[in-house]
C-alpha cells in the first residue's frame, strides 16, 4: 500500500459522520461563460443535512469587506440551516447575478429536501469574478438529495478540493458522541482559491449559546493562529452544526469544547501543511508579551515575513532576516499603542530549533550552529513529490521570548517557495 | 554600445557631485569570521566628504525596532555630518561587538581626514548578524581618504550594490545648483540584504529647518510610497547633505523642494523597478479616499498581496485578487477604525491598464477584457535578462477608485516571481 493509500485508509477510519447527519457528492461538467471557447471544467457538488430533531448551527465567515453571495445568503439563514451545499471550482464573488444563482441554489435543494429556503446554507470555493453553471447545478441537485446516506465523510472531504494536494478530516469521539470535521483550503494556494471552508459536525446536543462560545474559542486558537500570505479570502467560513441526537452527561462542557479544538487545531495545521507550495511549516511561539495581542502581531510578522519565509524553504538558517521581522512588527503604529515600545532589542531572545540564535542585543552564531540549524531545516522539509497526502508531520521551530510580560501565542505558517509562485503565477487556467 | 553601456553613458553624464563635495571608492577582500573555510568575500567602500564651510545634513533611518549598529551612530551625528563611510556585504546588525566596530572605523576616518569623530556618518548595508572586517577596513582607508575628487559619483552608486542589478542615480539641475542622488536597494531583493541606502548631495545653501522639512516631503511621497516585500530593513537610511557653496536666489525654496522631489521619485522607482526577482512594477492608484492614511493602507494590501504579485508576475489578468485585496484591507482593525465601514463595496471601482474591471458591485469581465488585460500585463514584462541596466520603464496601472472622499495616493510595489524565491532562498551564499 502507498502513503497515499495509507493516508486515505487512516482517514476512512475516522470519517464516519456522526449521528444525525447524512452527505452524497457529485460531479458535474460545463462551460463557463467566461471562457466558451475552451475545454469543459469539472465542478465537485456536496451536500450535508442534519436530519435530527433539535439541529443546532452556528458559524463564523469571513471580515473582508468584499464577499461571495453564498457567505451573504449563509450569514442571513445561519441560526436555522439544516442543510450545507459546497461546490468548487468558481466561489460565486461579485459575480453578476451571483445572489440570484445562489438563491436559485437554495431554492432547489429546500425543494428537494422539502424544507425551507432559509433552512439551506449554501458555500462556494473557486475562481472569483464567474458565474455559477446553475442549469448543470440545479439538474444534478434531486439525484444528489436522493442518494445521501450516513456514511463516511471522506467523499466530502475530497469533494470540497480545489488545488489541496490531499483531504483534511479529524475527528475526535467524547462524550459518548463524536466531533468531526472537514476542511478545504490548500496552505499557501488557498487564498489563491479565495477561500478556506471549514464544517464540523457533532451528534452531541449543545445549546446554541454554548456552541457559539465553543466554537469561538477554538478558532481563535485554530484558524486564527495560522497565516498563510496574509490575504484573507472573501469566502472564508467556518460552520459548526450539532443533530442534538446524543444528551451528554451534565458537566461535559469542557470535554465537549477540547474536542471542538483539536478537531480545529489538526484540521488548521493540515490547511498550511497542504498545497504543493509548502514545503516547511513553521511553528512561531512568542512568550513574554505584554498582552496577547503584541505577542500575535510578532508572531504573524514572523512567519508572513516574505524574507524569512524564503529563506526557510531554502534550508537557509539566516536568523538575521527573523530579528529583522520582530523588529519591524514591534515597531507598527498598532504595535507601539499597546506597549512595543517597552520591549528593548537587548531583552529580546529568539530560538531557532531549540538553538538560542539571539539574546542580550546580539546574534550567538557560528559555523557549527548554522550547520545545525541548516540539517534541522533540512530535516523538516516536505518531500516534494507527496501527492495526496501529507509530506511530513514536522515543523519548523520558531521561538521568541520578548521579555516583557506573561502572554505568550503560537502561530502555524508556511515558507514560499517556487511551488507557491508556479500555482499562482498562472492559477486559472 | 549594448543596452548596458548606453545605460552607464547616460548616468555618467548626470554623474558630476555637486560642487563642495569629493568621494573615492575602493574594494577589500576577507574571511568572514562566520565562514572561516570558505573562500574570501569581497566588500566595496565608499567615501563622501562634504567640503564646504557651511555644510547642513539631515536625514531619516528605518523605524525598525532592532537596528544595525551604523543607523545608532549615524542618527547621534546626523546633525554633524560631513563624511559618509558606506560599506556592502555586511550590515553590521546585532553583531557581537558591532557598536565597537563601527566606533573604530568612524575614529579612522576621522582622524585621516582631521575631522572629529562625531562628523563621520557610517552606514553598512548586507548580511544580517555578521562582523565587519574592521582590521582589512581600517587598513585600506588612508588610502581612499587620499584620492578622494570632485568626479563622478557613479563609482559611489555601484560600490554601495549588493545584489543590485544596475547602480542607480539621479540629478537635477536648479537654481544655478546640482541636486543629485544615489541609492541602494534592489527591488523585491532589497530588504533581503536589510538595507536601502540613500544619499543626496547639493551644493544649493538651504537652511538646516528648510532642508529637513523639503527632505521628509520628498521621502512621503517617494520612499515611503514604494512597497517591495512589506518588510522594513534595519538598516534602511536617506541622507542629504548640503555643501552650501551656491547661494540660490531668493524665492527658490519651491525649487529646490521640487527637484528633492524628483530625485527621490527616480531613485525610488528604480529600487523598485531593479533585482532579478522584479518582472513587473505596479503602479497602484487608489482615490476617492475619505482620508490619505486610508488609501495608503489599500493601496499598500493591493501591492503587497502575495495572490496580486504572481498573478502578475504570470501575466494573468485575476482582477479576483485585486478586489480581494481591497477588500481585505478595508476589513483591518485599522482601516476600520478611520472610516473604511463607510465604504460600500457598490461604490468601488477598479480599473487595470485603463479598463474597468469591477463597478457596481460586480465584475465586468469577459473573453475580450481578459485578452486585453493579459496583452497589457505581458507588455509592461521585464526583460528577464537585463544586466546591469533596467529591463524597461513600463508599469502595471492599477486604478482604485473608493467612491468615498476627495483623498488618494500611488503606491509603487513589484511582482513576485521565480527570481525573487530563487534570491532569497539562499541569499548568503
């Protein structure tokens, strides 16, 4: 058996949907009106229904001030969706008469489901700026509705792909029922597509209001804490749905919400992880921040640092290039209004690999540290060739004590390499 | 004569240090400390002395918090400074005993040229972290103290290179003076080696307050308008320095201003427009601004989207990416904070190459607007192969239009291509 094979075994064992919850995938061909004249493209169709009594949903999209119709029509009907379509390959953004098609989405599926318009959250990933093929959409959307079953999500999973070189599913089992969740956003080629979608599914009955709560918490530990290139997408969501079909014993809360975060905290590294672009992940902690908020803007100028970025996929221990970025983030207007300015260089400390590369205003480097700073990029470098599955499971070390008080945050991000531009120097066609 | 010396021709004409100033150049070899086994490194350096009796200097360093020993100094004798000593290859950052180092260097050229101490503005632009050479340094200094001249000052823009691709200078004549400049920084390349040098000469008396405020105009609209990766070096600095041996005309202050202006403006383009990595430079002009920091802050998220850079380092017309862009910089806390919730995505407009692309909320797009687009993007493409001179002066127009105030600004930024990952992947070797 191959990794990929292996990967996707080790995936099918844990991708039974819990209680409550039915999917089915499709495909579909067509001609995008934008390009009439070339080949036909492929679209991937999913569906999920929670089809228990009590159905729970709650979610967060994306801030930027642009976005898809789907992400409007999914904000509006967010409290009382029951039913998730997913398509592929366009994401419906600003497209002329985008609220229409996807409204016209809605419409089929709620007919087919025989539930109501308002109960459908529709999700779109793909090139922004096209239409929706509705005609073929709405003609493949009765044999999908028929034919949904609760059985793995991993079709799901794979459906939801764009340029991800491989599916992202976790799950965890607590409680008596189970978290899980799938994921779709290719690492540094993911704001590329404009969009990382993020639905998780438990069986658990969880009030609404403690379901937000847990669902905040864990993207702000999950999803909030990795960067990819800084963009952020106009299709983003992240969607939690509960069947309410299993009661938890009383005091599971906190069980209940570890389960939401490490289903989001495995399903965010594999988002930086995948995509053939990556080929480091780099794990940047800072500690001794005043407030957490000094200690993410370090650590997000760390790895959305072009020049460390770089250097890294080269196996280029060149720890110059990290001082410079914290540096640079500490000295942001924003940076200086919540007490950068009482960080000084000399109390500053940076890590690289376990190694201390900078302390007391100056740089601890020689010939043998490079080298072993060199071998440990090497050593947690992706094999380039890895296609769908995960090159490795290492990561880069990054770790950086400001010396200025007790907050302290982690962030995933990934290096830049010639994969990231050849994906995206020419992504459309 | 190829396009390489045509290019050097041109500069030599406009090359001529302005009266009451004289520089020399000279190159050492050296075994970094940090490499002992490998082969020696070479490292220009250049001295320019101000040789009037009435000498005025000012200038502006980088904000970074962590900053290279030359910047400490050169900010505690800007007020002083008559004698520039710039070296390449290391930039003296955080480098144990680095303040020593420059410290050393300084009381050399001091005391070759009987000027104190506190009159010598150092500044070194390279690696990050490294020692400098004092002992190969300090030894070749008499030397270049004595054949210092009123010549050309073209040796001076291509000993301060790094991995510069051409030397860059620029000079207007005005008010019966000479307003010249050189610079250092390549491009995409540029904050890889952590520094943009700047240094300009004029022989027009202007007082000291005078010069700083015409000096920190020039600086708003030229460097800090380019944007290259969004990393701010530790080292970056401009200087001016007046000789003040012309006395211009009464009523010339708008002149001298203007031709401060220019100069900048030209060098600041060609730092963008110069590296190996740059195929493209971006003209981003963003108005109907409610204020000038908002359309800076989009115009800057437009240059600097990593999505934007290789789509059009691909020449690939995805006006998706501009629109995600501008809406993901409006979405900032910032941004929001000075007005950008008043700005509905209806009103936007974006126009490329002169051609609107998204108006109304929607995209106007088809195969025609794309073959138009896609035809601009590859005329405005650099010659891959320019050595030593600028592959063209093209730029890629992209035209914002906020629909929400009378402010706007133009930002210069660079593609992102194979060249710059292949640069900054293994830059130090």
């Amino acid at each position: 058996m191959g990794r990929r094979e292996e990967y996707l075994a080790d995936l099918e064992r844990r991708a039974r949907l819990p209680a409550g919850f039915s999917s089915a995938t499709t495909s579909i061909e067509f001609v995008p009106a934008e390009r009439p004249a070339g080949s036909p493209y492929t679209m991937n169709l999913a569906l999920v229904t929670a089809d228990g009594p009590d159905v729970v949903t709650v979610g967060r999209t994306t801030r930027n001030r642009v976005v898809g119709a789907p992400v409007v029509i999914t904000r509006r009907n967010l409290a009382g969706g029951t039913a998730l379509i997913v398509n592929n390959r366009i994401s419906n953004v600003a497209a002329p008469g985008g609220m229409d098609d996807a409204e016209t989405i809605c419409r089929t599926v709620a007919a087919e489901l025989s539930i109501g318009e308002r109960n459908v959250l529709p999700a779109s990933t793909g090139i922004i700026g096209w239409r929706l093929p509705v005609r073929e959409m709405c003609a493949a959307l009765p044999d999908l509705v028929r034919k949904r079953a609760n059985g793995s999500a991993l079709p799901v999973a794979q459906a939801i792909m764009t340029t991800d070189n491989y599916p992202k599913l976790a799950s965890r089992t607590v409680c008596g029922g189970t978290v899980m969740g799938v994921a779709k956003g290719a690492g540094m080629i993911e704001p590329n597509l404009a969009t990382m979608l993020v639905f998780l599914f438990t069986d658990l009955r969880v009030p609404r209001g403690r379901l937000d709560e847990f669902a905040e918490e864990a993207i702000a530990t999950s999803f909030n804490r990795i960067s990819v290139d800084g963009d952020q997408s106009t299709s983003d969501m992240v969607i939690v749905m509960s069947s309410g079909v299993i009661e938890p014993p009383s005091g599971s809360d906190e069980q209940i919400a570890w389960a939401l975060s490490e289903v989001m905290g495995e399903l965010a590294e594999h988002v930086v992880r995948n995509g053939e672009g990556t080929r480091h992940v780099i794990r940047c902690s800072v500690c001794g921040a005043p407030n957490a908020e000094l200690a993410y803007l370090v650590g997000k100028g760390v790895v959305n640092s072009p020049l460390v970025k770089t250097a890294i996929f080269g196996n280029d221990p060149n720890v110059g290039r990290i001082v410079m970025a914290v540096g640079d983030a500490l000295s942001g207007d924003r940076a200086m209004a919540i007490g950068a300015g009482a960080i000084h260089p000399k109390v500053l400390s940076v890590a690289v690999a376990d190694r201390i590369v900078y302390e007391g205003g100056v740089f601890h480097l020689d010939a043998a540290t490079e080298a072993v700073l060199s071998d440990a990029l090497e050593a947690a470098m992706m094999d380039e060739k890895c296609r769908g599955y995960p090159g490795n499971d290492a990561t880069v070390d990054i770790r950086i004590d400001l010396g200025g008080g007790t907050h302290r945050t982690e962030i995933l991000g990934s290096d830049l390499s010639y994969g990231y531009v050849h994906e995206n120097a020419d992504y459309r066609t």
